[in-house]
C-alpha cells in the first residue's frame, strides 16, 4: 500500500463509549506484547538515548501502552541499566497505566493530566516516543507533533508496527475475529465489561476491526513520513526514515529524530 486514506477510527471519537475503547485498547497493548511486535525498534531507541545521554523515555499518545513494558524490559536489558518510561496521553488510561506499574515495580510510571504531544510541557525533556499513534493525525497535525520536538531540541522515535501491507489486512479481517474471541479471557487487568462487550454485545471485536482496518489505511508510509520531516523548520537537527524487522507481526515503520548537540 502506497497511498494513504485520512479515514476515522471510533476510538478517536468524544462520543465513543470509554468501556468500549479501553477494551479495544487493551487488546491491542495484549497482542502487541505477546507477539514482541517492537523489538525491531528497540537498537534505533538505544541510539536515540546514547545520542542524548539520556536513560529515560517519555511516550506520547500512549493509549493503553501497548508493548511499551516488553520495551523497557528489553531495552533495560540491552543498555545495562534501568531505563525509566513515563506514559502520557491526551485521554490517559489511568487504569492500565497503574496495571503496569505495578507490573515494572515503578520503572514505568505515568503523567494522569492529559498531555498534547504537540505542545509537550517544556519540564518533559527526555526522549520522546511515539507507538502505533502517529497515524491518528492529519499531516498539519503530525508536523507540529514533529516541529514540537524539534523546537524543544528532543529528541523522538514514532514507531508504527505494520508493514502496510495487504496481507495484513486479511489477516485483521479473517484471523483477528477468532484470536480475540480466544485471548480476552487472559487480558489483564481483567475487566466484566470487556467480556461482556466481546461475548454478549460484541462491540469490541467490531471496533477493533474497523479501526484496525482504519489504521492500516491512515499509516504514513516511509516516504510520507520523509515528506513530512522535509517540512519541519529546523536547524541542527537530524531525521531519519525507514522500515525494520522481519516476519510476520515484526515490522516496524519509523521515523527518528535527534538534535545535533554542537548546534544547541
């Protein structure tokens, strides 16, 4: 797929029940640790925290922070030290944030004010991350997301994991439908409501199909996302664009940017 459509995806909605889209949301932070779906983006990570001689991450947009305690743990584990993450979100999840948590025993904790990833508060000065979220926003709002970072010499990772292909769309149509009908039992923190609005009032499954599909449509591809940092106005800064990973679930569309320290 080399086009990109600006569609809608429910969860971006105000009126779009919580209950439903913290079900979705979990489901997706669930499938994405299982599957390590980011350990391609994990050596351009280390290279974003060396550049700035930094040991802790600030994620933007983080939702229910899919994958990002697989992440730290890894991450952790490649540089010899604890590397620390902050959560963060315009609509925070206060409730999955705690559950992780409690499950990094503090390594991973959160920011429960909601948080504009264009207009990050000037005391967040760690490198900044972004999973499976940039493709939410139109270009206008994807470059202030950018010119941001740029502006406040911090450094940044956007990570998108898909390949964009038309594999995984079938996929997400004929294979997601069954797995999560199979893994939500094992979702934690367990939650009535999200068995109820998979098993009973299959909400969930529906939403997580259509805005899946959605995603995959809306996700910038390497070029775009060149495109994009074209159009950033910034001086001694650098921006670098590409695909990593391979197999199934391992892809990973990124755009990294760093600021140059000689030029500060």
């Amino acid at each position: 797929m080399n086009f990109r459509l600006q569609l809608f995806e429910l969860e971006d909605q105000p009126w779009f029940p919580h209950i439903i889209r913290q079900g979705m949301l979990d489901f997706l932070r669930f499938m994405i640790t299982k599957l390590n779906a980011y350990e391609a983006a994990l050596p351009l990570l280390q290279e974003l925290l060396e550049r700035t001689q930094q040991r802790h991450v600030t994620d933007l947009c983080s939702g229910a922070g899919g994958g990002i305690g697989a992440t730290q743990k890894q991450l952790s584990q490649r540089m010899g030290t604890t590397i620390g993450v902050t959560l963060s979100d315009l609509y925070p999840n206060i409730a999955a944030y705690e559950y992780l948590n409690r499950q990094s025993e503090g390594a991973i904790d959160f920011i429960p004010e909601p948080v504009d990833a264009t207009a990050v508060p000037e005391s967040i000065t760690s490198v900044r991350t972004i999973f499976s979220s940039f493709h939410h926003f139109p270009p206008v709002v994807a470059r202030a997301i950018l010119q941001d970072a740029a502006d406040k010499r911090a450094a940044i990772g956007i990570f998108e994991g898909a390949k964009k292909s038309w594999i995984e769309l079938l996929l997400l149509w004929f294979a997601f439908p069954v797995a999560i009908l199979v893994v939500t039992p094992f979702i934690r923190p367990f939650n009535l409501g999200r068995l109820f609005y998979t098993y009973i009032i299959p909400l969930i499954p529906l939403g997580i199909i259509w805005d899946g599909t959605v995603s995959l449509l809306r996700i910038y591809t390497p070029e775009q996302l060149q495109q994009l940092s074209k159009q950033v106005t910034a001086t001694g800064y650098t921006w670098r664009v590409g695909r990593a990973g391979a197999g199934l679930g391992k892809n990973v569309i990124y755009l990294i940017g760093y600021p140059d320290p000689a030029a500060a």
